[in-house]
C-alpha cells in the first residue's frame, strides 16, 4: 500500500508493516528510512544515536537485514558488561589467558563474522577498549587475549549510543580518532515528543501488536485516548509508549475476566490508558462506591523504575488513593495492599522520585 508523503526509499521501511518495529511517518523517521536505504548496502561503518527508547537497535537490524551477503547479527551491551570482561568478551580469550579461563573461546567480532556486530552503549568504553576498536575498524582483525597471532574479521559494525560523544571527546572521555572513525555515517533518531504526528499511529501498531500476544480484539485507540497519549513528554520515547498501551490492555483483559468479555474487544479510551491500575469489579457490587488498587511495588513502583511510566502517571494514581482515603496517607497505604510497616518506605519512594502529592487538599474537602 502506497503511504502519502513518504519518499520511495522511505516506504519500504516505513509504518505499514511496522519493519523491525520502525514506526512512523513523520519527517524525521523519514529521513530515517532514507538513511538506512542508502547505506544498508555498503560496507560503511554506521553509528545510530539517540535517546534511550527511540529504536535505536532496530535501526541496526534493519541495517542489517538490508546488506549485501550477511549472516550473524551479534549484539553487544558495552555498558551492560563490567571493563574488565568486555575485552574478552569483545576478541575473545586463549586457555589460561588469565585466571578462571580454563578453555578458551572466540569473541563476539569473530562470531559476527561475515555478518554484523552491534556495539551498543559505544560511549560507555573504557579508553584502552577504545583503542582496540579502533584497531579493528583499521586493520579488520582481532588479536584474542593471550595469544600473539591476529585474527582476520570480515564484520559490518553498527555503533549506538544515547550520549553526547563530542562532549566526551571534548574533556578525554572518548577517543577523537575513534570518534571520526564511527562518524562515517550516522543515523539519528528523533526523540518521540518532536515527532508528536507519529504517536497515533505508534500507538495504533502496538495494540494490533498486542491483540495477538494477549489473545484479544480490541479495534485500536479512541480519540480521546489518543489525544491523550499526544499531550504526555514521553521521556522513554517509543519503549515508553509500548509499555503503556501493554499495560492499559492487560488491565481491559483482566477487567473482561471479572466484568465483561466484551472489555477484549472495541477501542481503548482514555480510562485505559490514564488508569492503569485500576481494577474494576471482583468482590465489590457495583453500586457500591470506591476503587480496588493493586498492589504498588509490583503494578506502580516497578514499572516506574523500568520507565514503563512516568511521573504523572504515578501522581494520577495517589491522587485516586488519596481521595478514596480522605487524604490520609495511611490509609493509602492500605489501599495499596501494603502492610502498615511499609508506610514509611512507601513514602520514601514518592518522596525520592516527586511523586508526592498534597494531602490537605484531600482532607480538606467539605
């Protein structure tokens, strides 16, 4: 299907299919797409910037499925993995090359190869790391640790990294040559609050995406709903997003099992996706007034810390709490299915992360 407004580069990448999870239409995903269409096939260096949740490894797998004679895809966390581990895990090792190393193994260049190696979180390397990438780039072979002979590596490498490089490399903290050799060519992708036209249809994606993975036919998101998901920052960007629309549709199933069957099906509103945590039905009839809360280390704390969602989020659901509650936080504790004894952690967290929210104005109330 043709999509107005998307170069012919750009469409064979772009929303309708969701390729890789890439979605959008706007501008900026355009320019995306254009970007990985005329590089993919070349055995040019890529490096793929941008904030964290905006996509950033299936960029590279897009990358790579669209270059010439490619095998393996290997991905590698360079921040995920502690300095002194990397090395190994980047060239490999020799048998007793240092202690614990009871056999040897190949490293993550030579398993790639005749394929491609994502580093990703490149700008969190220690320097002498850096230096033997740059070696890599230069000479295409690895030397494993604790052996002299090199190894010739065939290897497409994609870079990622959701930090500012030119400042690192401005006070040391990155390499200059290391730096120009991964600037061949960059990708950047926009963050999701400067490409606000794309969140309809993101969101749309990830409830069909979802429909499968959760067994239901919901037909996608109602205005208001999406109105909604427009007005937030997104600071998570698209990871944040998914993890939203996941969550308000777990909640519509389990309100189907204790409610009605037909929660499964028609449009997610608003309520959804602006209470996630609510449960509807279950022991309470329903002329009787009030909410059930979940319990909020597993369904609020959690996602929160994993950026599943935002402050606001957190803040809408205290404020349900506290008007339940009369304002007395105590009781929101309760309410929360935590025992008394948590009520000072419980604080903590809202204190900690400015998710507290005045009470008095609960109290007040006349």
């Amino acid at each position: 299907m043709r999509m107005n407004g998307l170069s012919d580069c750009a469409r064979q990448f772009a929303a309708d299919n969701g390729s890789f999870g890439l979605v959008g239409r706007s501008a900026g995903m355009q320019r995306v797409y254009d970007s990985i269409a005329a590089v993919a096939n070349t055995n040019a260096t890529v490096i793929v910037r941008g904030e964290s949740g905006t996509g950033k490894e299936l960029v590279a797998r897009a990358l790579h499925r669209e270059s010439r004679s490619r095998d393996r895809f290997v991905a590698v966390n360079c921040a995920a993995i502690p300095e002194g581990i990397l090395e190994s895990e980047l060239f490999g090792h020799s048998r007793g090359a240092y202690t614990g190393a009871v056999s040897g193994r190949i490293g993550k260049f030579e398993e790639a190869h005749g394929g491609t190696i994502l580093l990703d979180e490149v700008g969190e390397m220690a320097p002498a790391t850096q230096a033997k990438i740059l070696r890599v780039l230069q000479e295409k072979e690895v030397t494993p640790l604790g052996r002299n002979r090199t190894t010739p590596v065939d290897v497409r490498v994609i870079a990622a990294t959701n930090c500012d490089l030119e400042e690192k490399v401005s006070r040391s903290g990155f390499r200059e040559d290391l730096y120009y050799r991964l600037m061949i060519f960059p990708i950047t992708l926009p963050p999701l609050r400067e490409r606000k036209d794309d969140i309809p249809v993101t969101g749309e994606f990830f409830v069909h995406k979802f429909n499968g993975e959760l067994g239901m036919q919901v037909d996608g998101l109602t205005k208001k709903a999406l109105d909604f998901l427009s007005s937030e920052y997104w600071k998570g960007n698209v990871r944040e997003l998914e993890g939203v629309v996941y969550r308000a549709m777990v909640w519509k199933r389990h309100a189907a099992i204790h409610k009605a069957p037909k929660a499964i099906t028609g449009h997610l509103d608003v309520a959804d996706i602006q209470h996630p945590c609510r449960i509807t039905g279950g022991s309470r009839s329903p002329d009787e007034p009030g909410e059930d809360f979940p319990n909020f280390w597993l369904s609020v704390a959690q996602p929160y810390t994993e950026r599943l969602i935002t402050k606001s989020h957190v803040r809408q659901i205290v404020r349900r709490a506290l008007e339940q509650a009369d304002g007395n936080y105590r009781r929101v504790v309760q309410l929360f299915r935590l025992p008394d004894s948590d009520y000072k952690r419980f604080m903590d967290f809202l204190r900690r992360h400015e998710c507290s929210v005045d009470f008095r104005v609960y109290r007040d109330r006349t």
